[in-house]
C-alpha cells in the first residue's frame, strides 16, 4: 500500500548513527557509488559519505577520476550502504551535482595534512608507470607547499546526490527481509510503501 511519508532523512540519520556507534565512523560511512559512462556502461567502487542531509549525500574525489568523468556523461547514481554486522542495508537512487566551491574548500581544509598532499600528487584513475612516479610526485607536492597551507586543488571537489528513491532493508528470519521504500513524487514531497522481500 502506497501512502504520503514523512522524508526518510531523519531514518537514515538514525541508521548511520547507529551504525558508526556500532562499527566506527569510516566503516559507518563506506558506501559502493555505481555510476554509468555516456556509452552505458556501469562501474561501481567503494567511497567514504562526508555528509548528509535532505538536501543529498555528499562525497569527494578528484575531478579527473573516472567516476567524475561518468558523472559528467550521466549524472544518474546509485549508492549502497551494507552494514552486515547490523542486518541493515540502504539503497539510494538519484543524481549527482556539484557542491559548491566553499563547500569544497571547507572540508578540504579539514582531511589530514597527509590526505591533502596526496590529493595534489594523484592523477587518479589515470595509468601509473610505477610506484617510484607516484612517491616523486609526492616528493615534489610536500617540498611545494612545505612552509605554507595546503590549499584544495582546482581538480578536487565533492558531488552531492539528491535521493529520487531510498531503500531500507532489514535482516529477517526465513528471507523474509524487511524492506521498506520512499519514492520522491513529482511535487517534492515522499511516498512510502514496502516491497516483497
């Protein structure tokens, strides 16, 4: 049965709560980001949620990366949350944007000074001769800013995923899983209805 609902942010704010009280922070926020190519082509990789309300799911990485790349393409995502230890699993489905350049900086200027060197070092996703490349650029990257701040590069920054359908499942006895599912209608607003397991 479909009915109006209330949005399910406070529901997953509660769900990730407990799962980074249970598992820690960085276990808590892994999430497998599927992305498609303008060819149509999927890929999927794990990275880390820095943020989230009901305005979308926030992440970071390298504007070069392939996932960046696919999102230029195809802004369509797909995320999933598994905490196994918890019997509990989020599914997200929506599109990616670019969070603003503020919101970039302002979280960049909090990641360890080791993460902001490597930011400036990696050419992520980008073939890589050899290990001895990567620790030169990375040489030259800490010698460069050595006795200054590490600002954030022109080709890092975050997307925010605005949810179009988020997915709750629960562990239940038989497979009889528990999933409950809010869907965004046309006007903003959110429908709630369960799915067979």
């Amino acid at each position: 049965m479909t009915r109006q609902a209330a949005d399910p942010f406070a529901k997953f704010t509660d769900w990730f709560s407990q799962a980074a009280r249970e598992l820690g922070a960085e276990q808590a926020s892994a999430v497998n980001l599927a992305t498609v190519s303008g060819e149509g082509k999927p890929s999927s990789r794990m990275v880390l949620l820095k943020e989230h309300d009901e305005r979308g799911f926030v992440f970071y990485t390298n504007l070069k990366s392939r996932k960046a790349t696919e999102l230029a393409e195809n802004a369509a995502v797909a995320m999933c949350f598994h905490w196994s230890d918890l019997g509990k699993q989020v599914r997200i489905e929506g599109h990616a944007m670019s969070v603003s350049d503020v919101e970039a900086d302002r979280y960049f200027a909090t990641r360890p000074l080791a993460s902001r060197y490597g930011a400036w070092a990696s050419q992520q996703s980008s073939q890589l001769k050899n290990r001895r490349e990567l620790a030169g650029r990375l040489t030259s990257v800490v010698a460069r800013f050595k006795s200054r701040d590490v600002p954030r590069p022109p080709f890092w920054s975050g997307f925010r995923v605005r949810a179009e359908r988020i997915e709750f499942w629960s562990n239940a006895r038989f497979r009889l899983h528990d999933r409950v599912c809010y869907q965004r209608t046309c006007d903003g607003a959110w429908q709630q209805f369960l799915l067979y397991p």
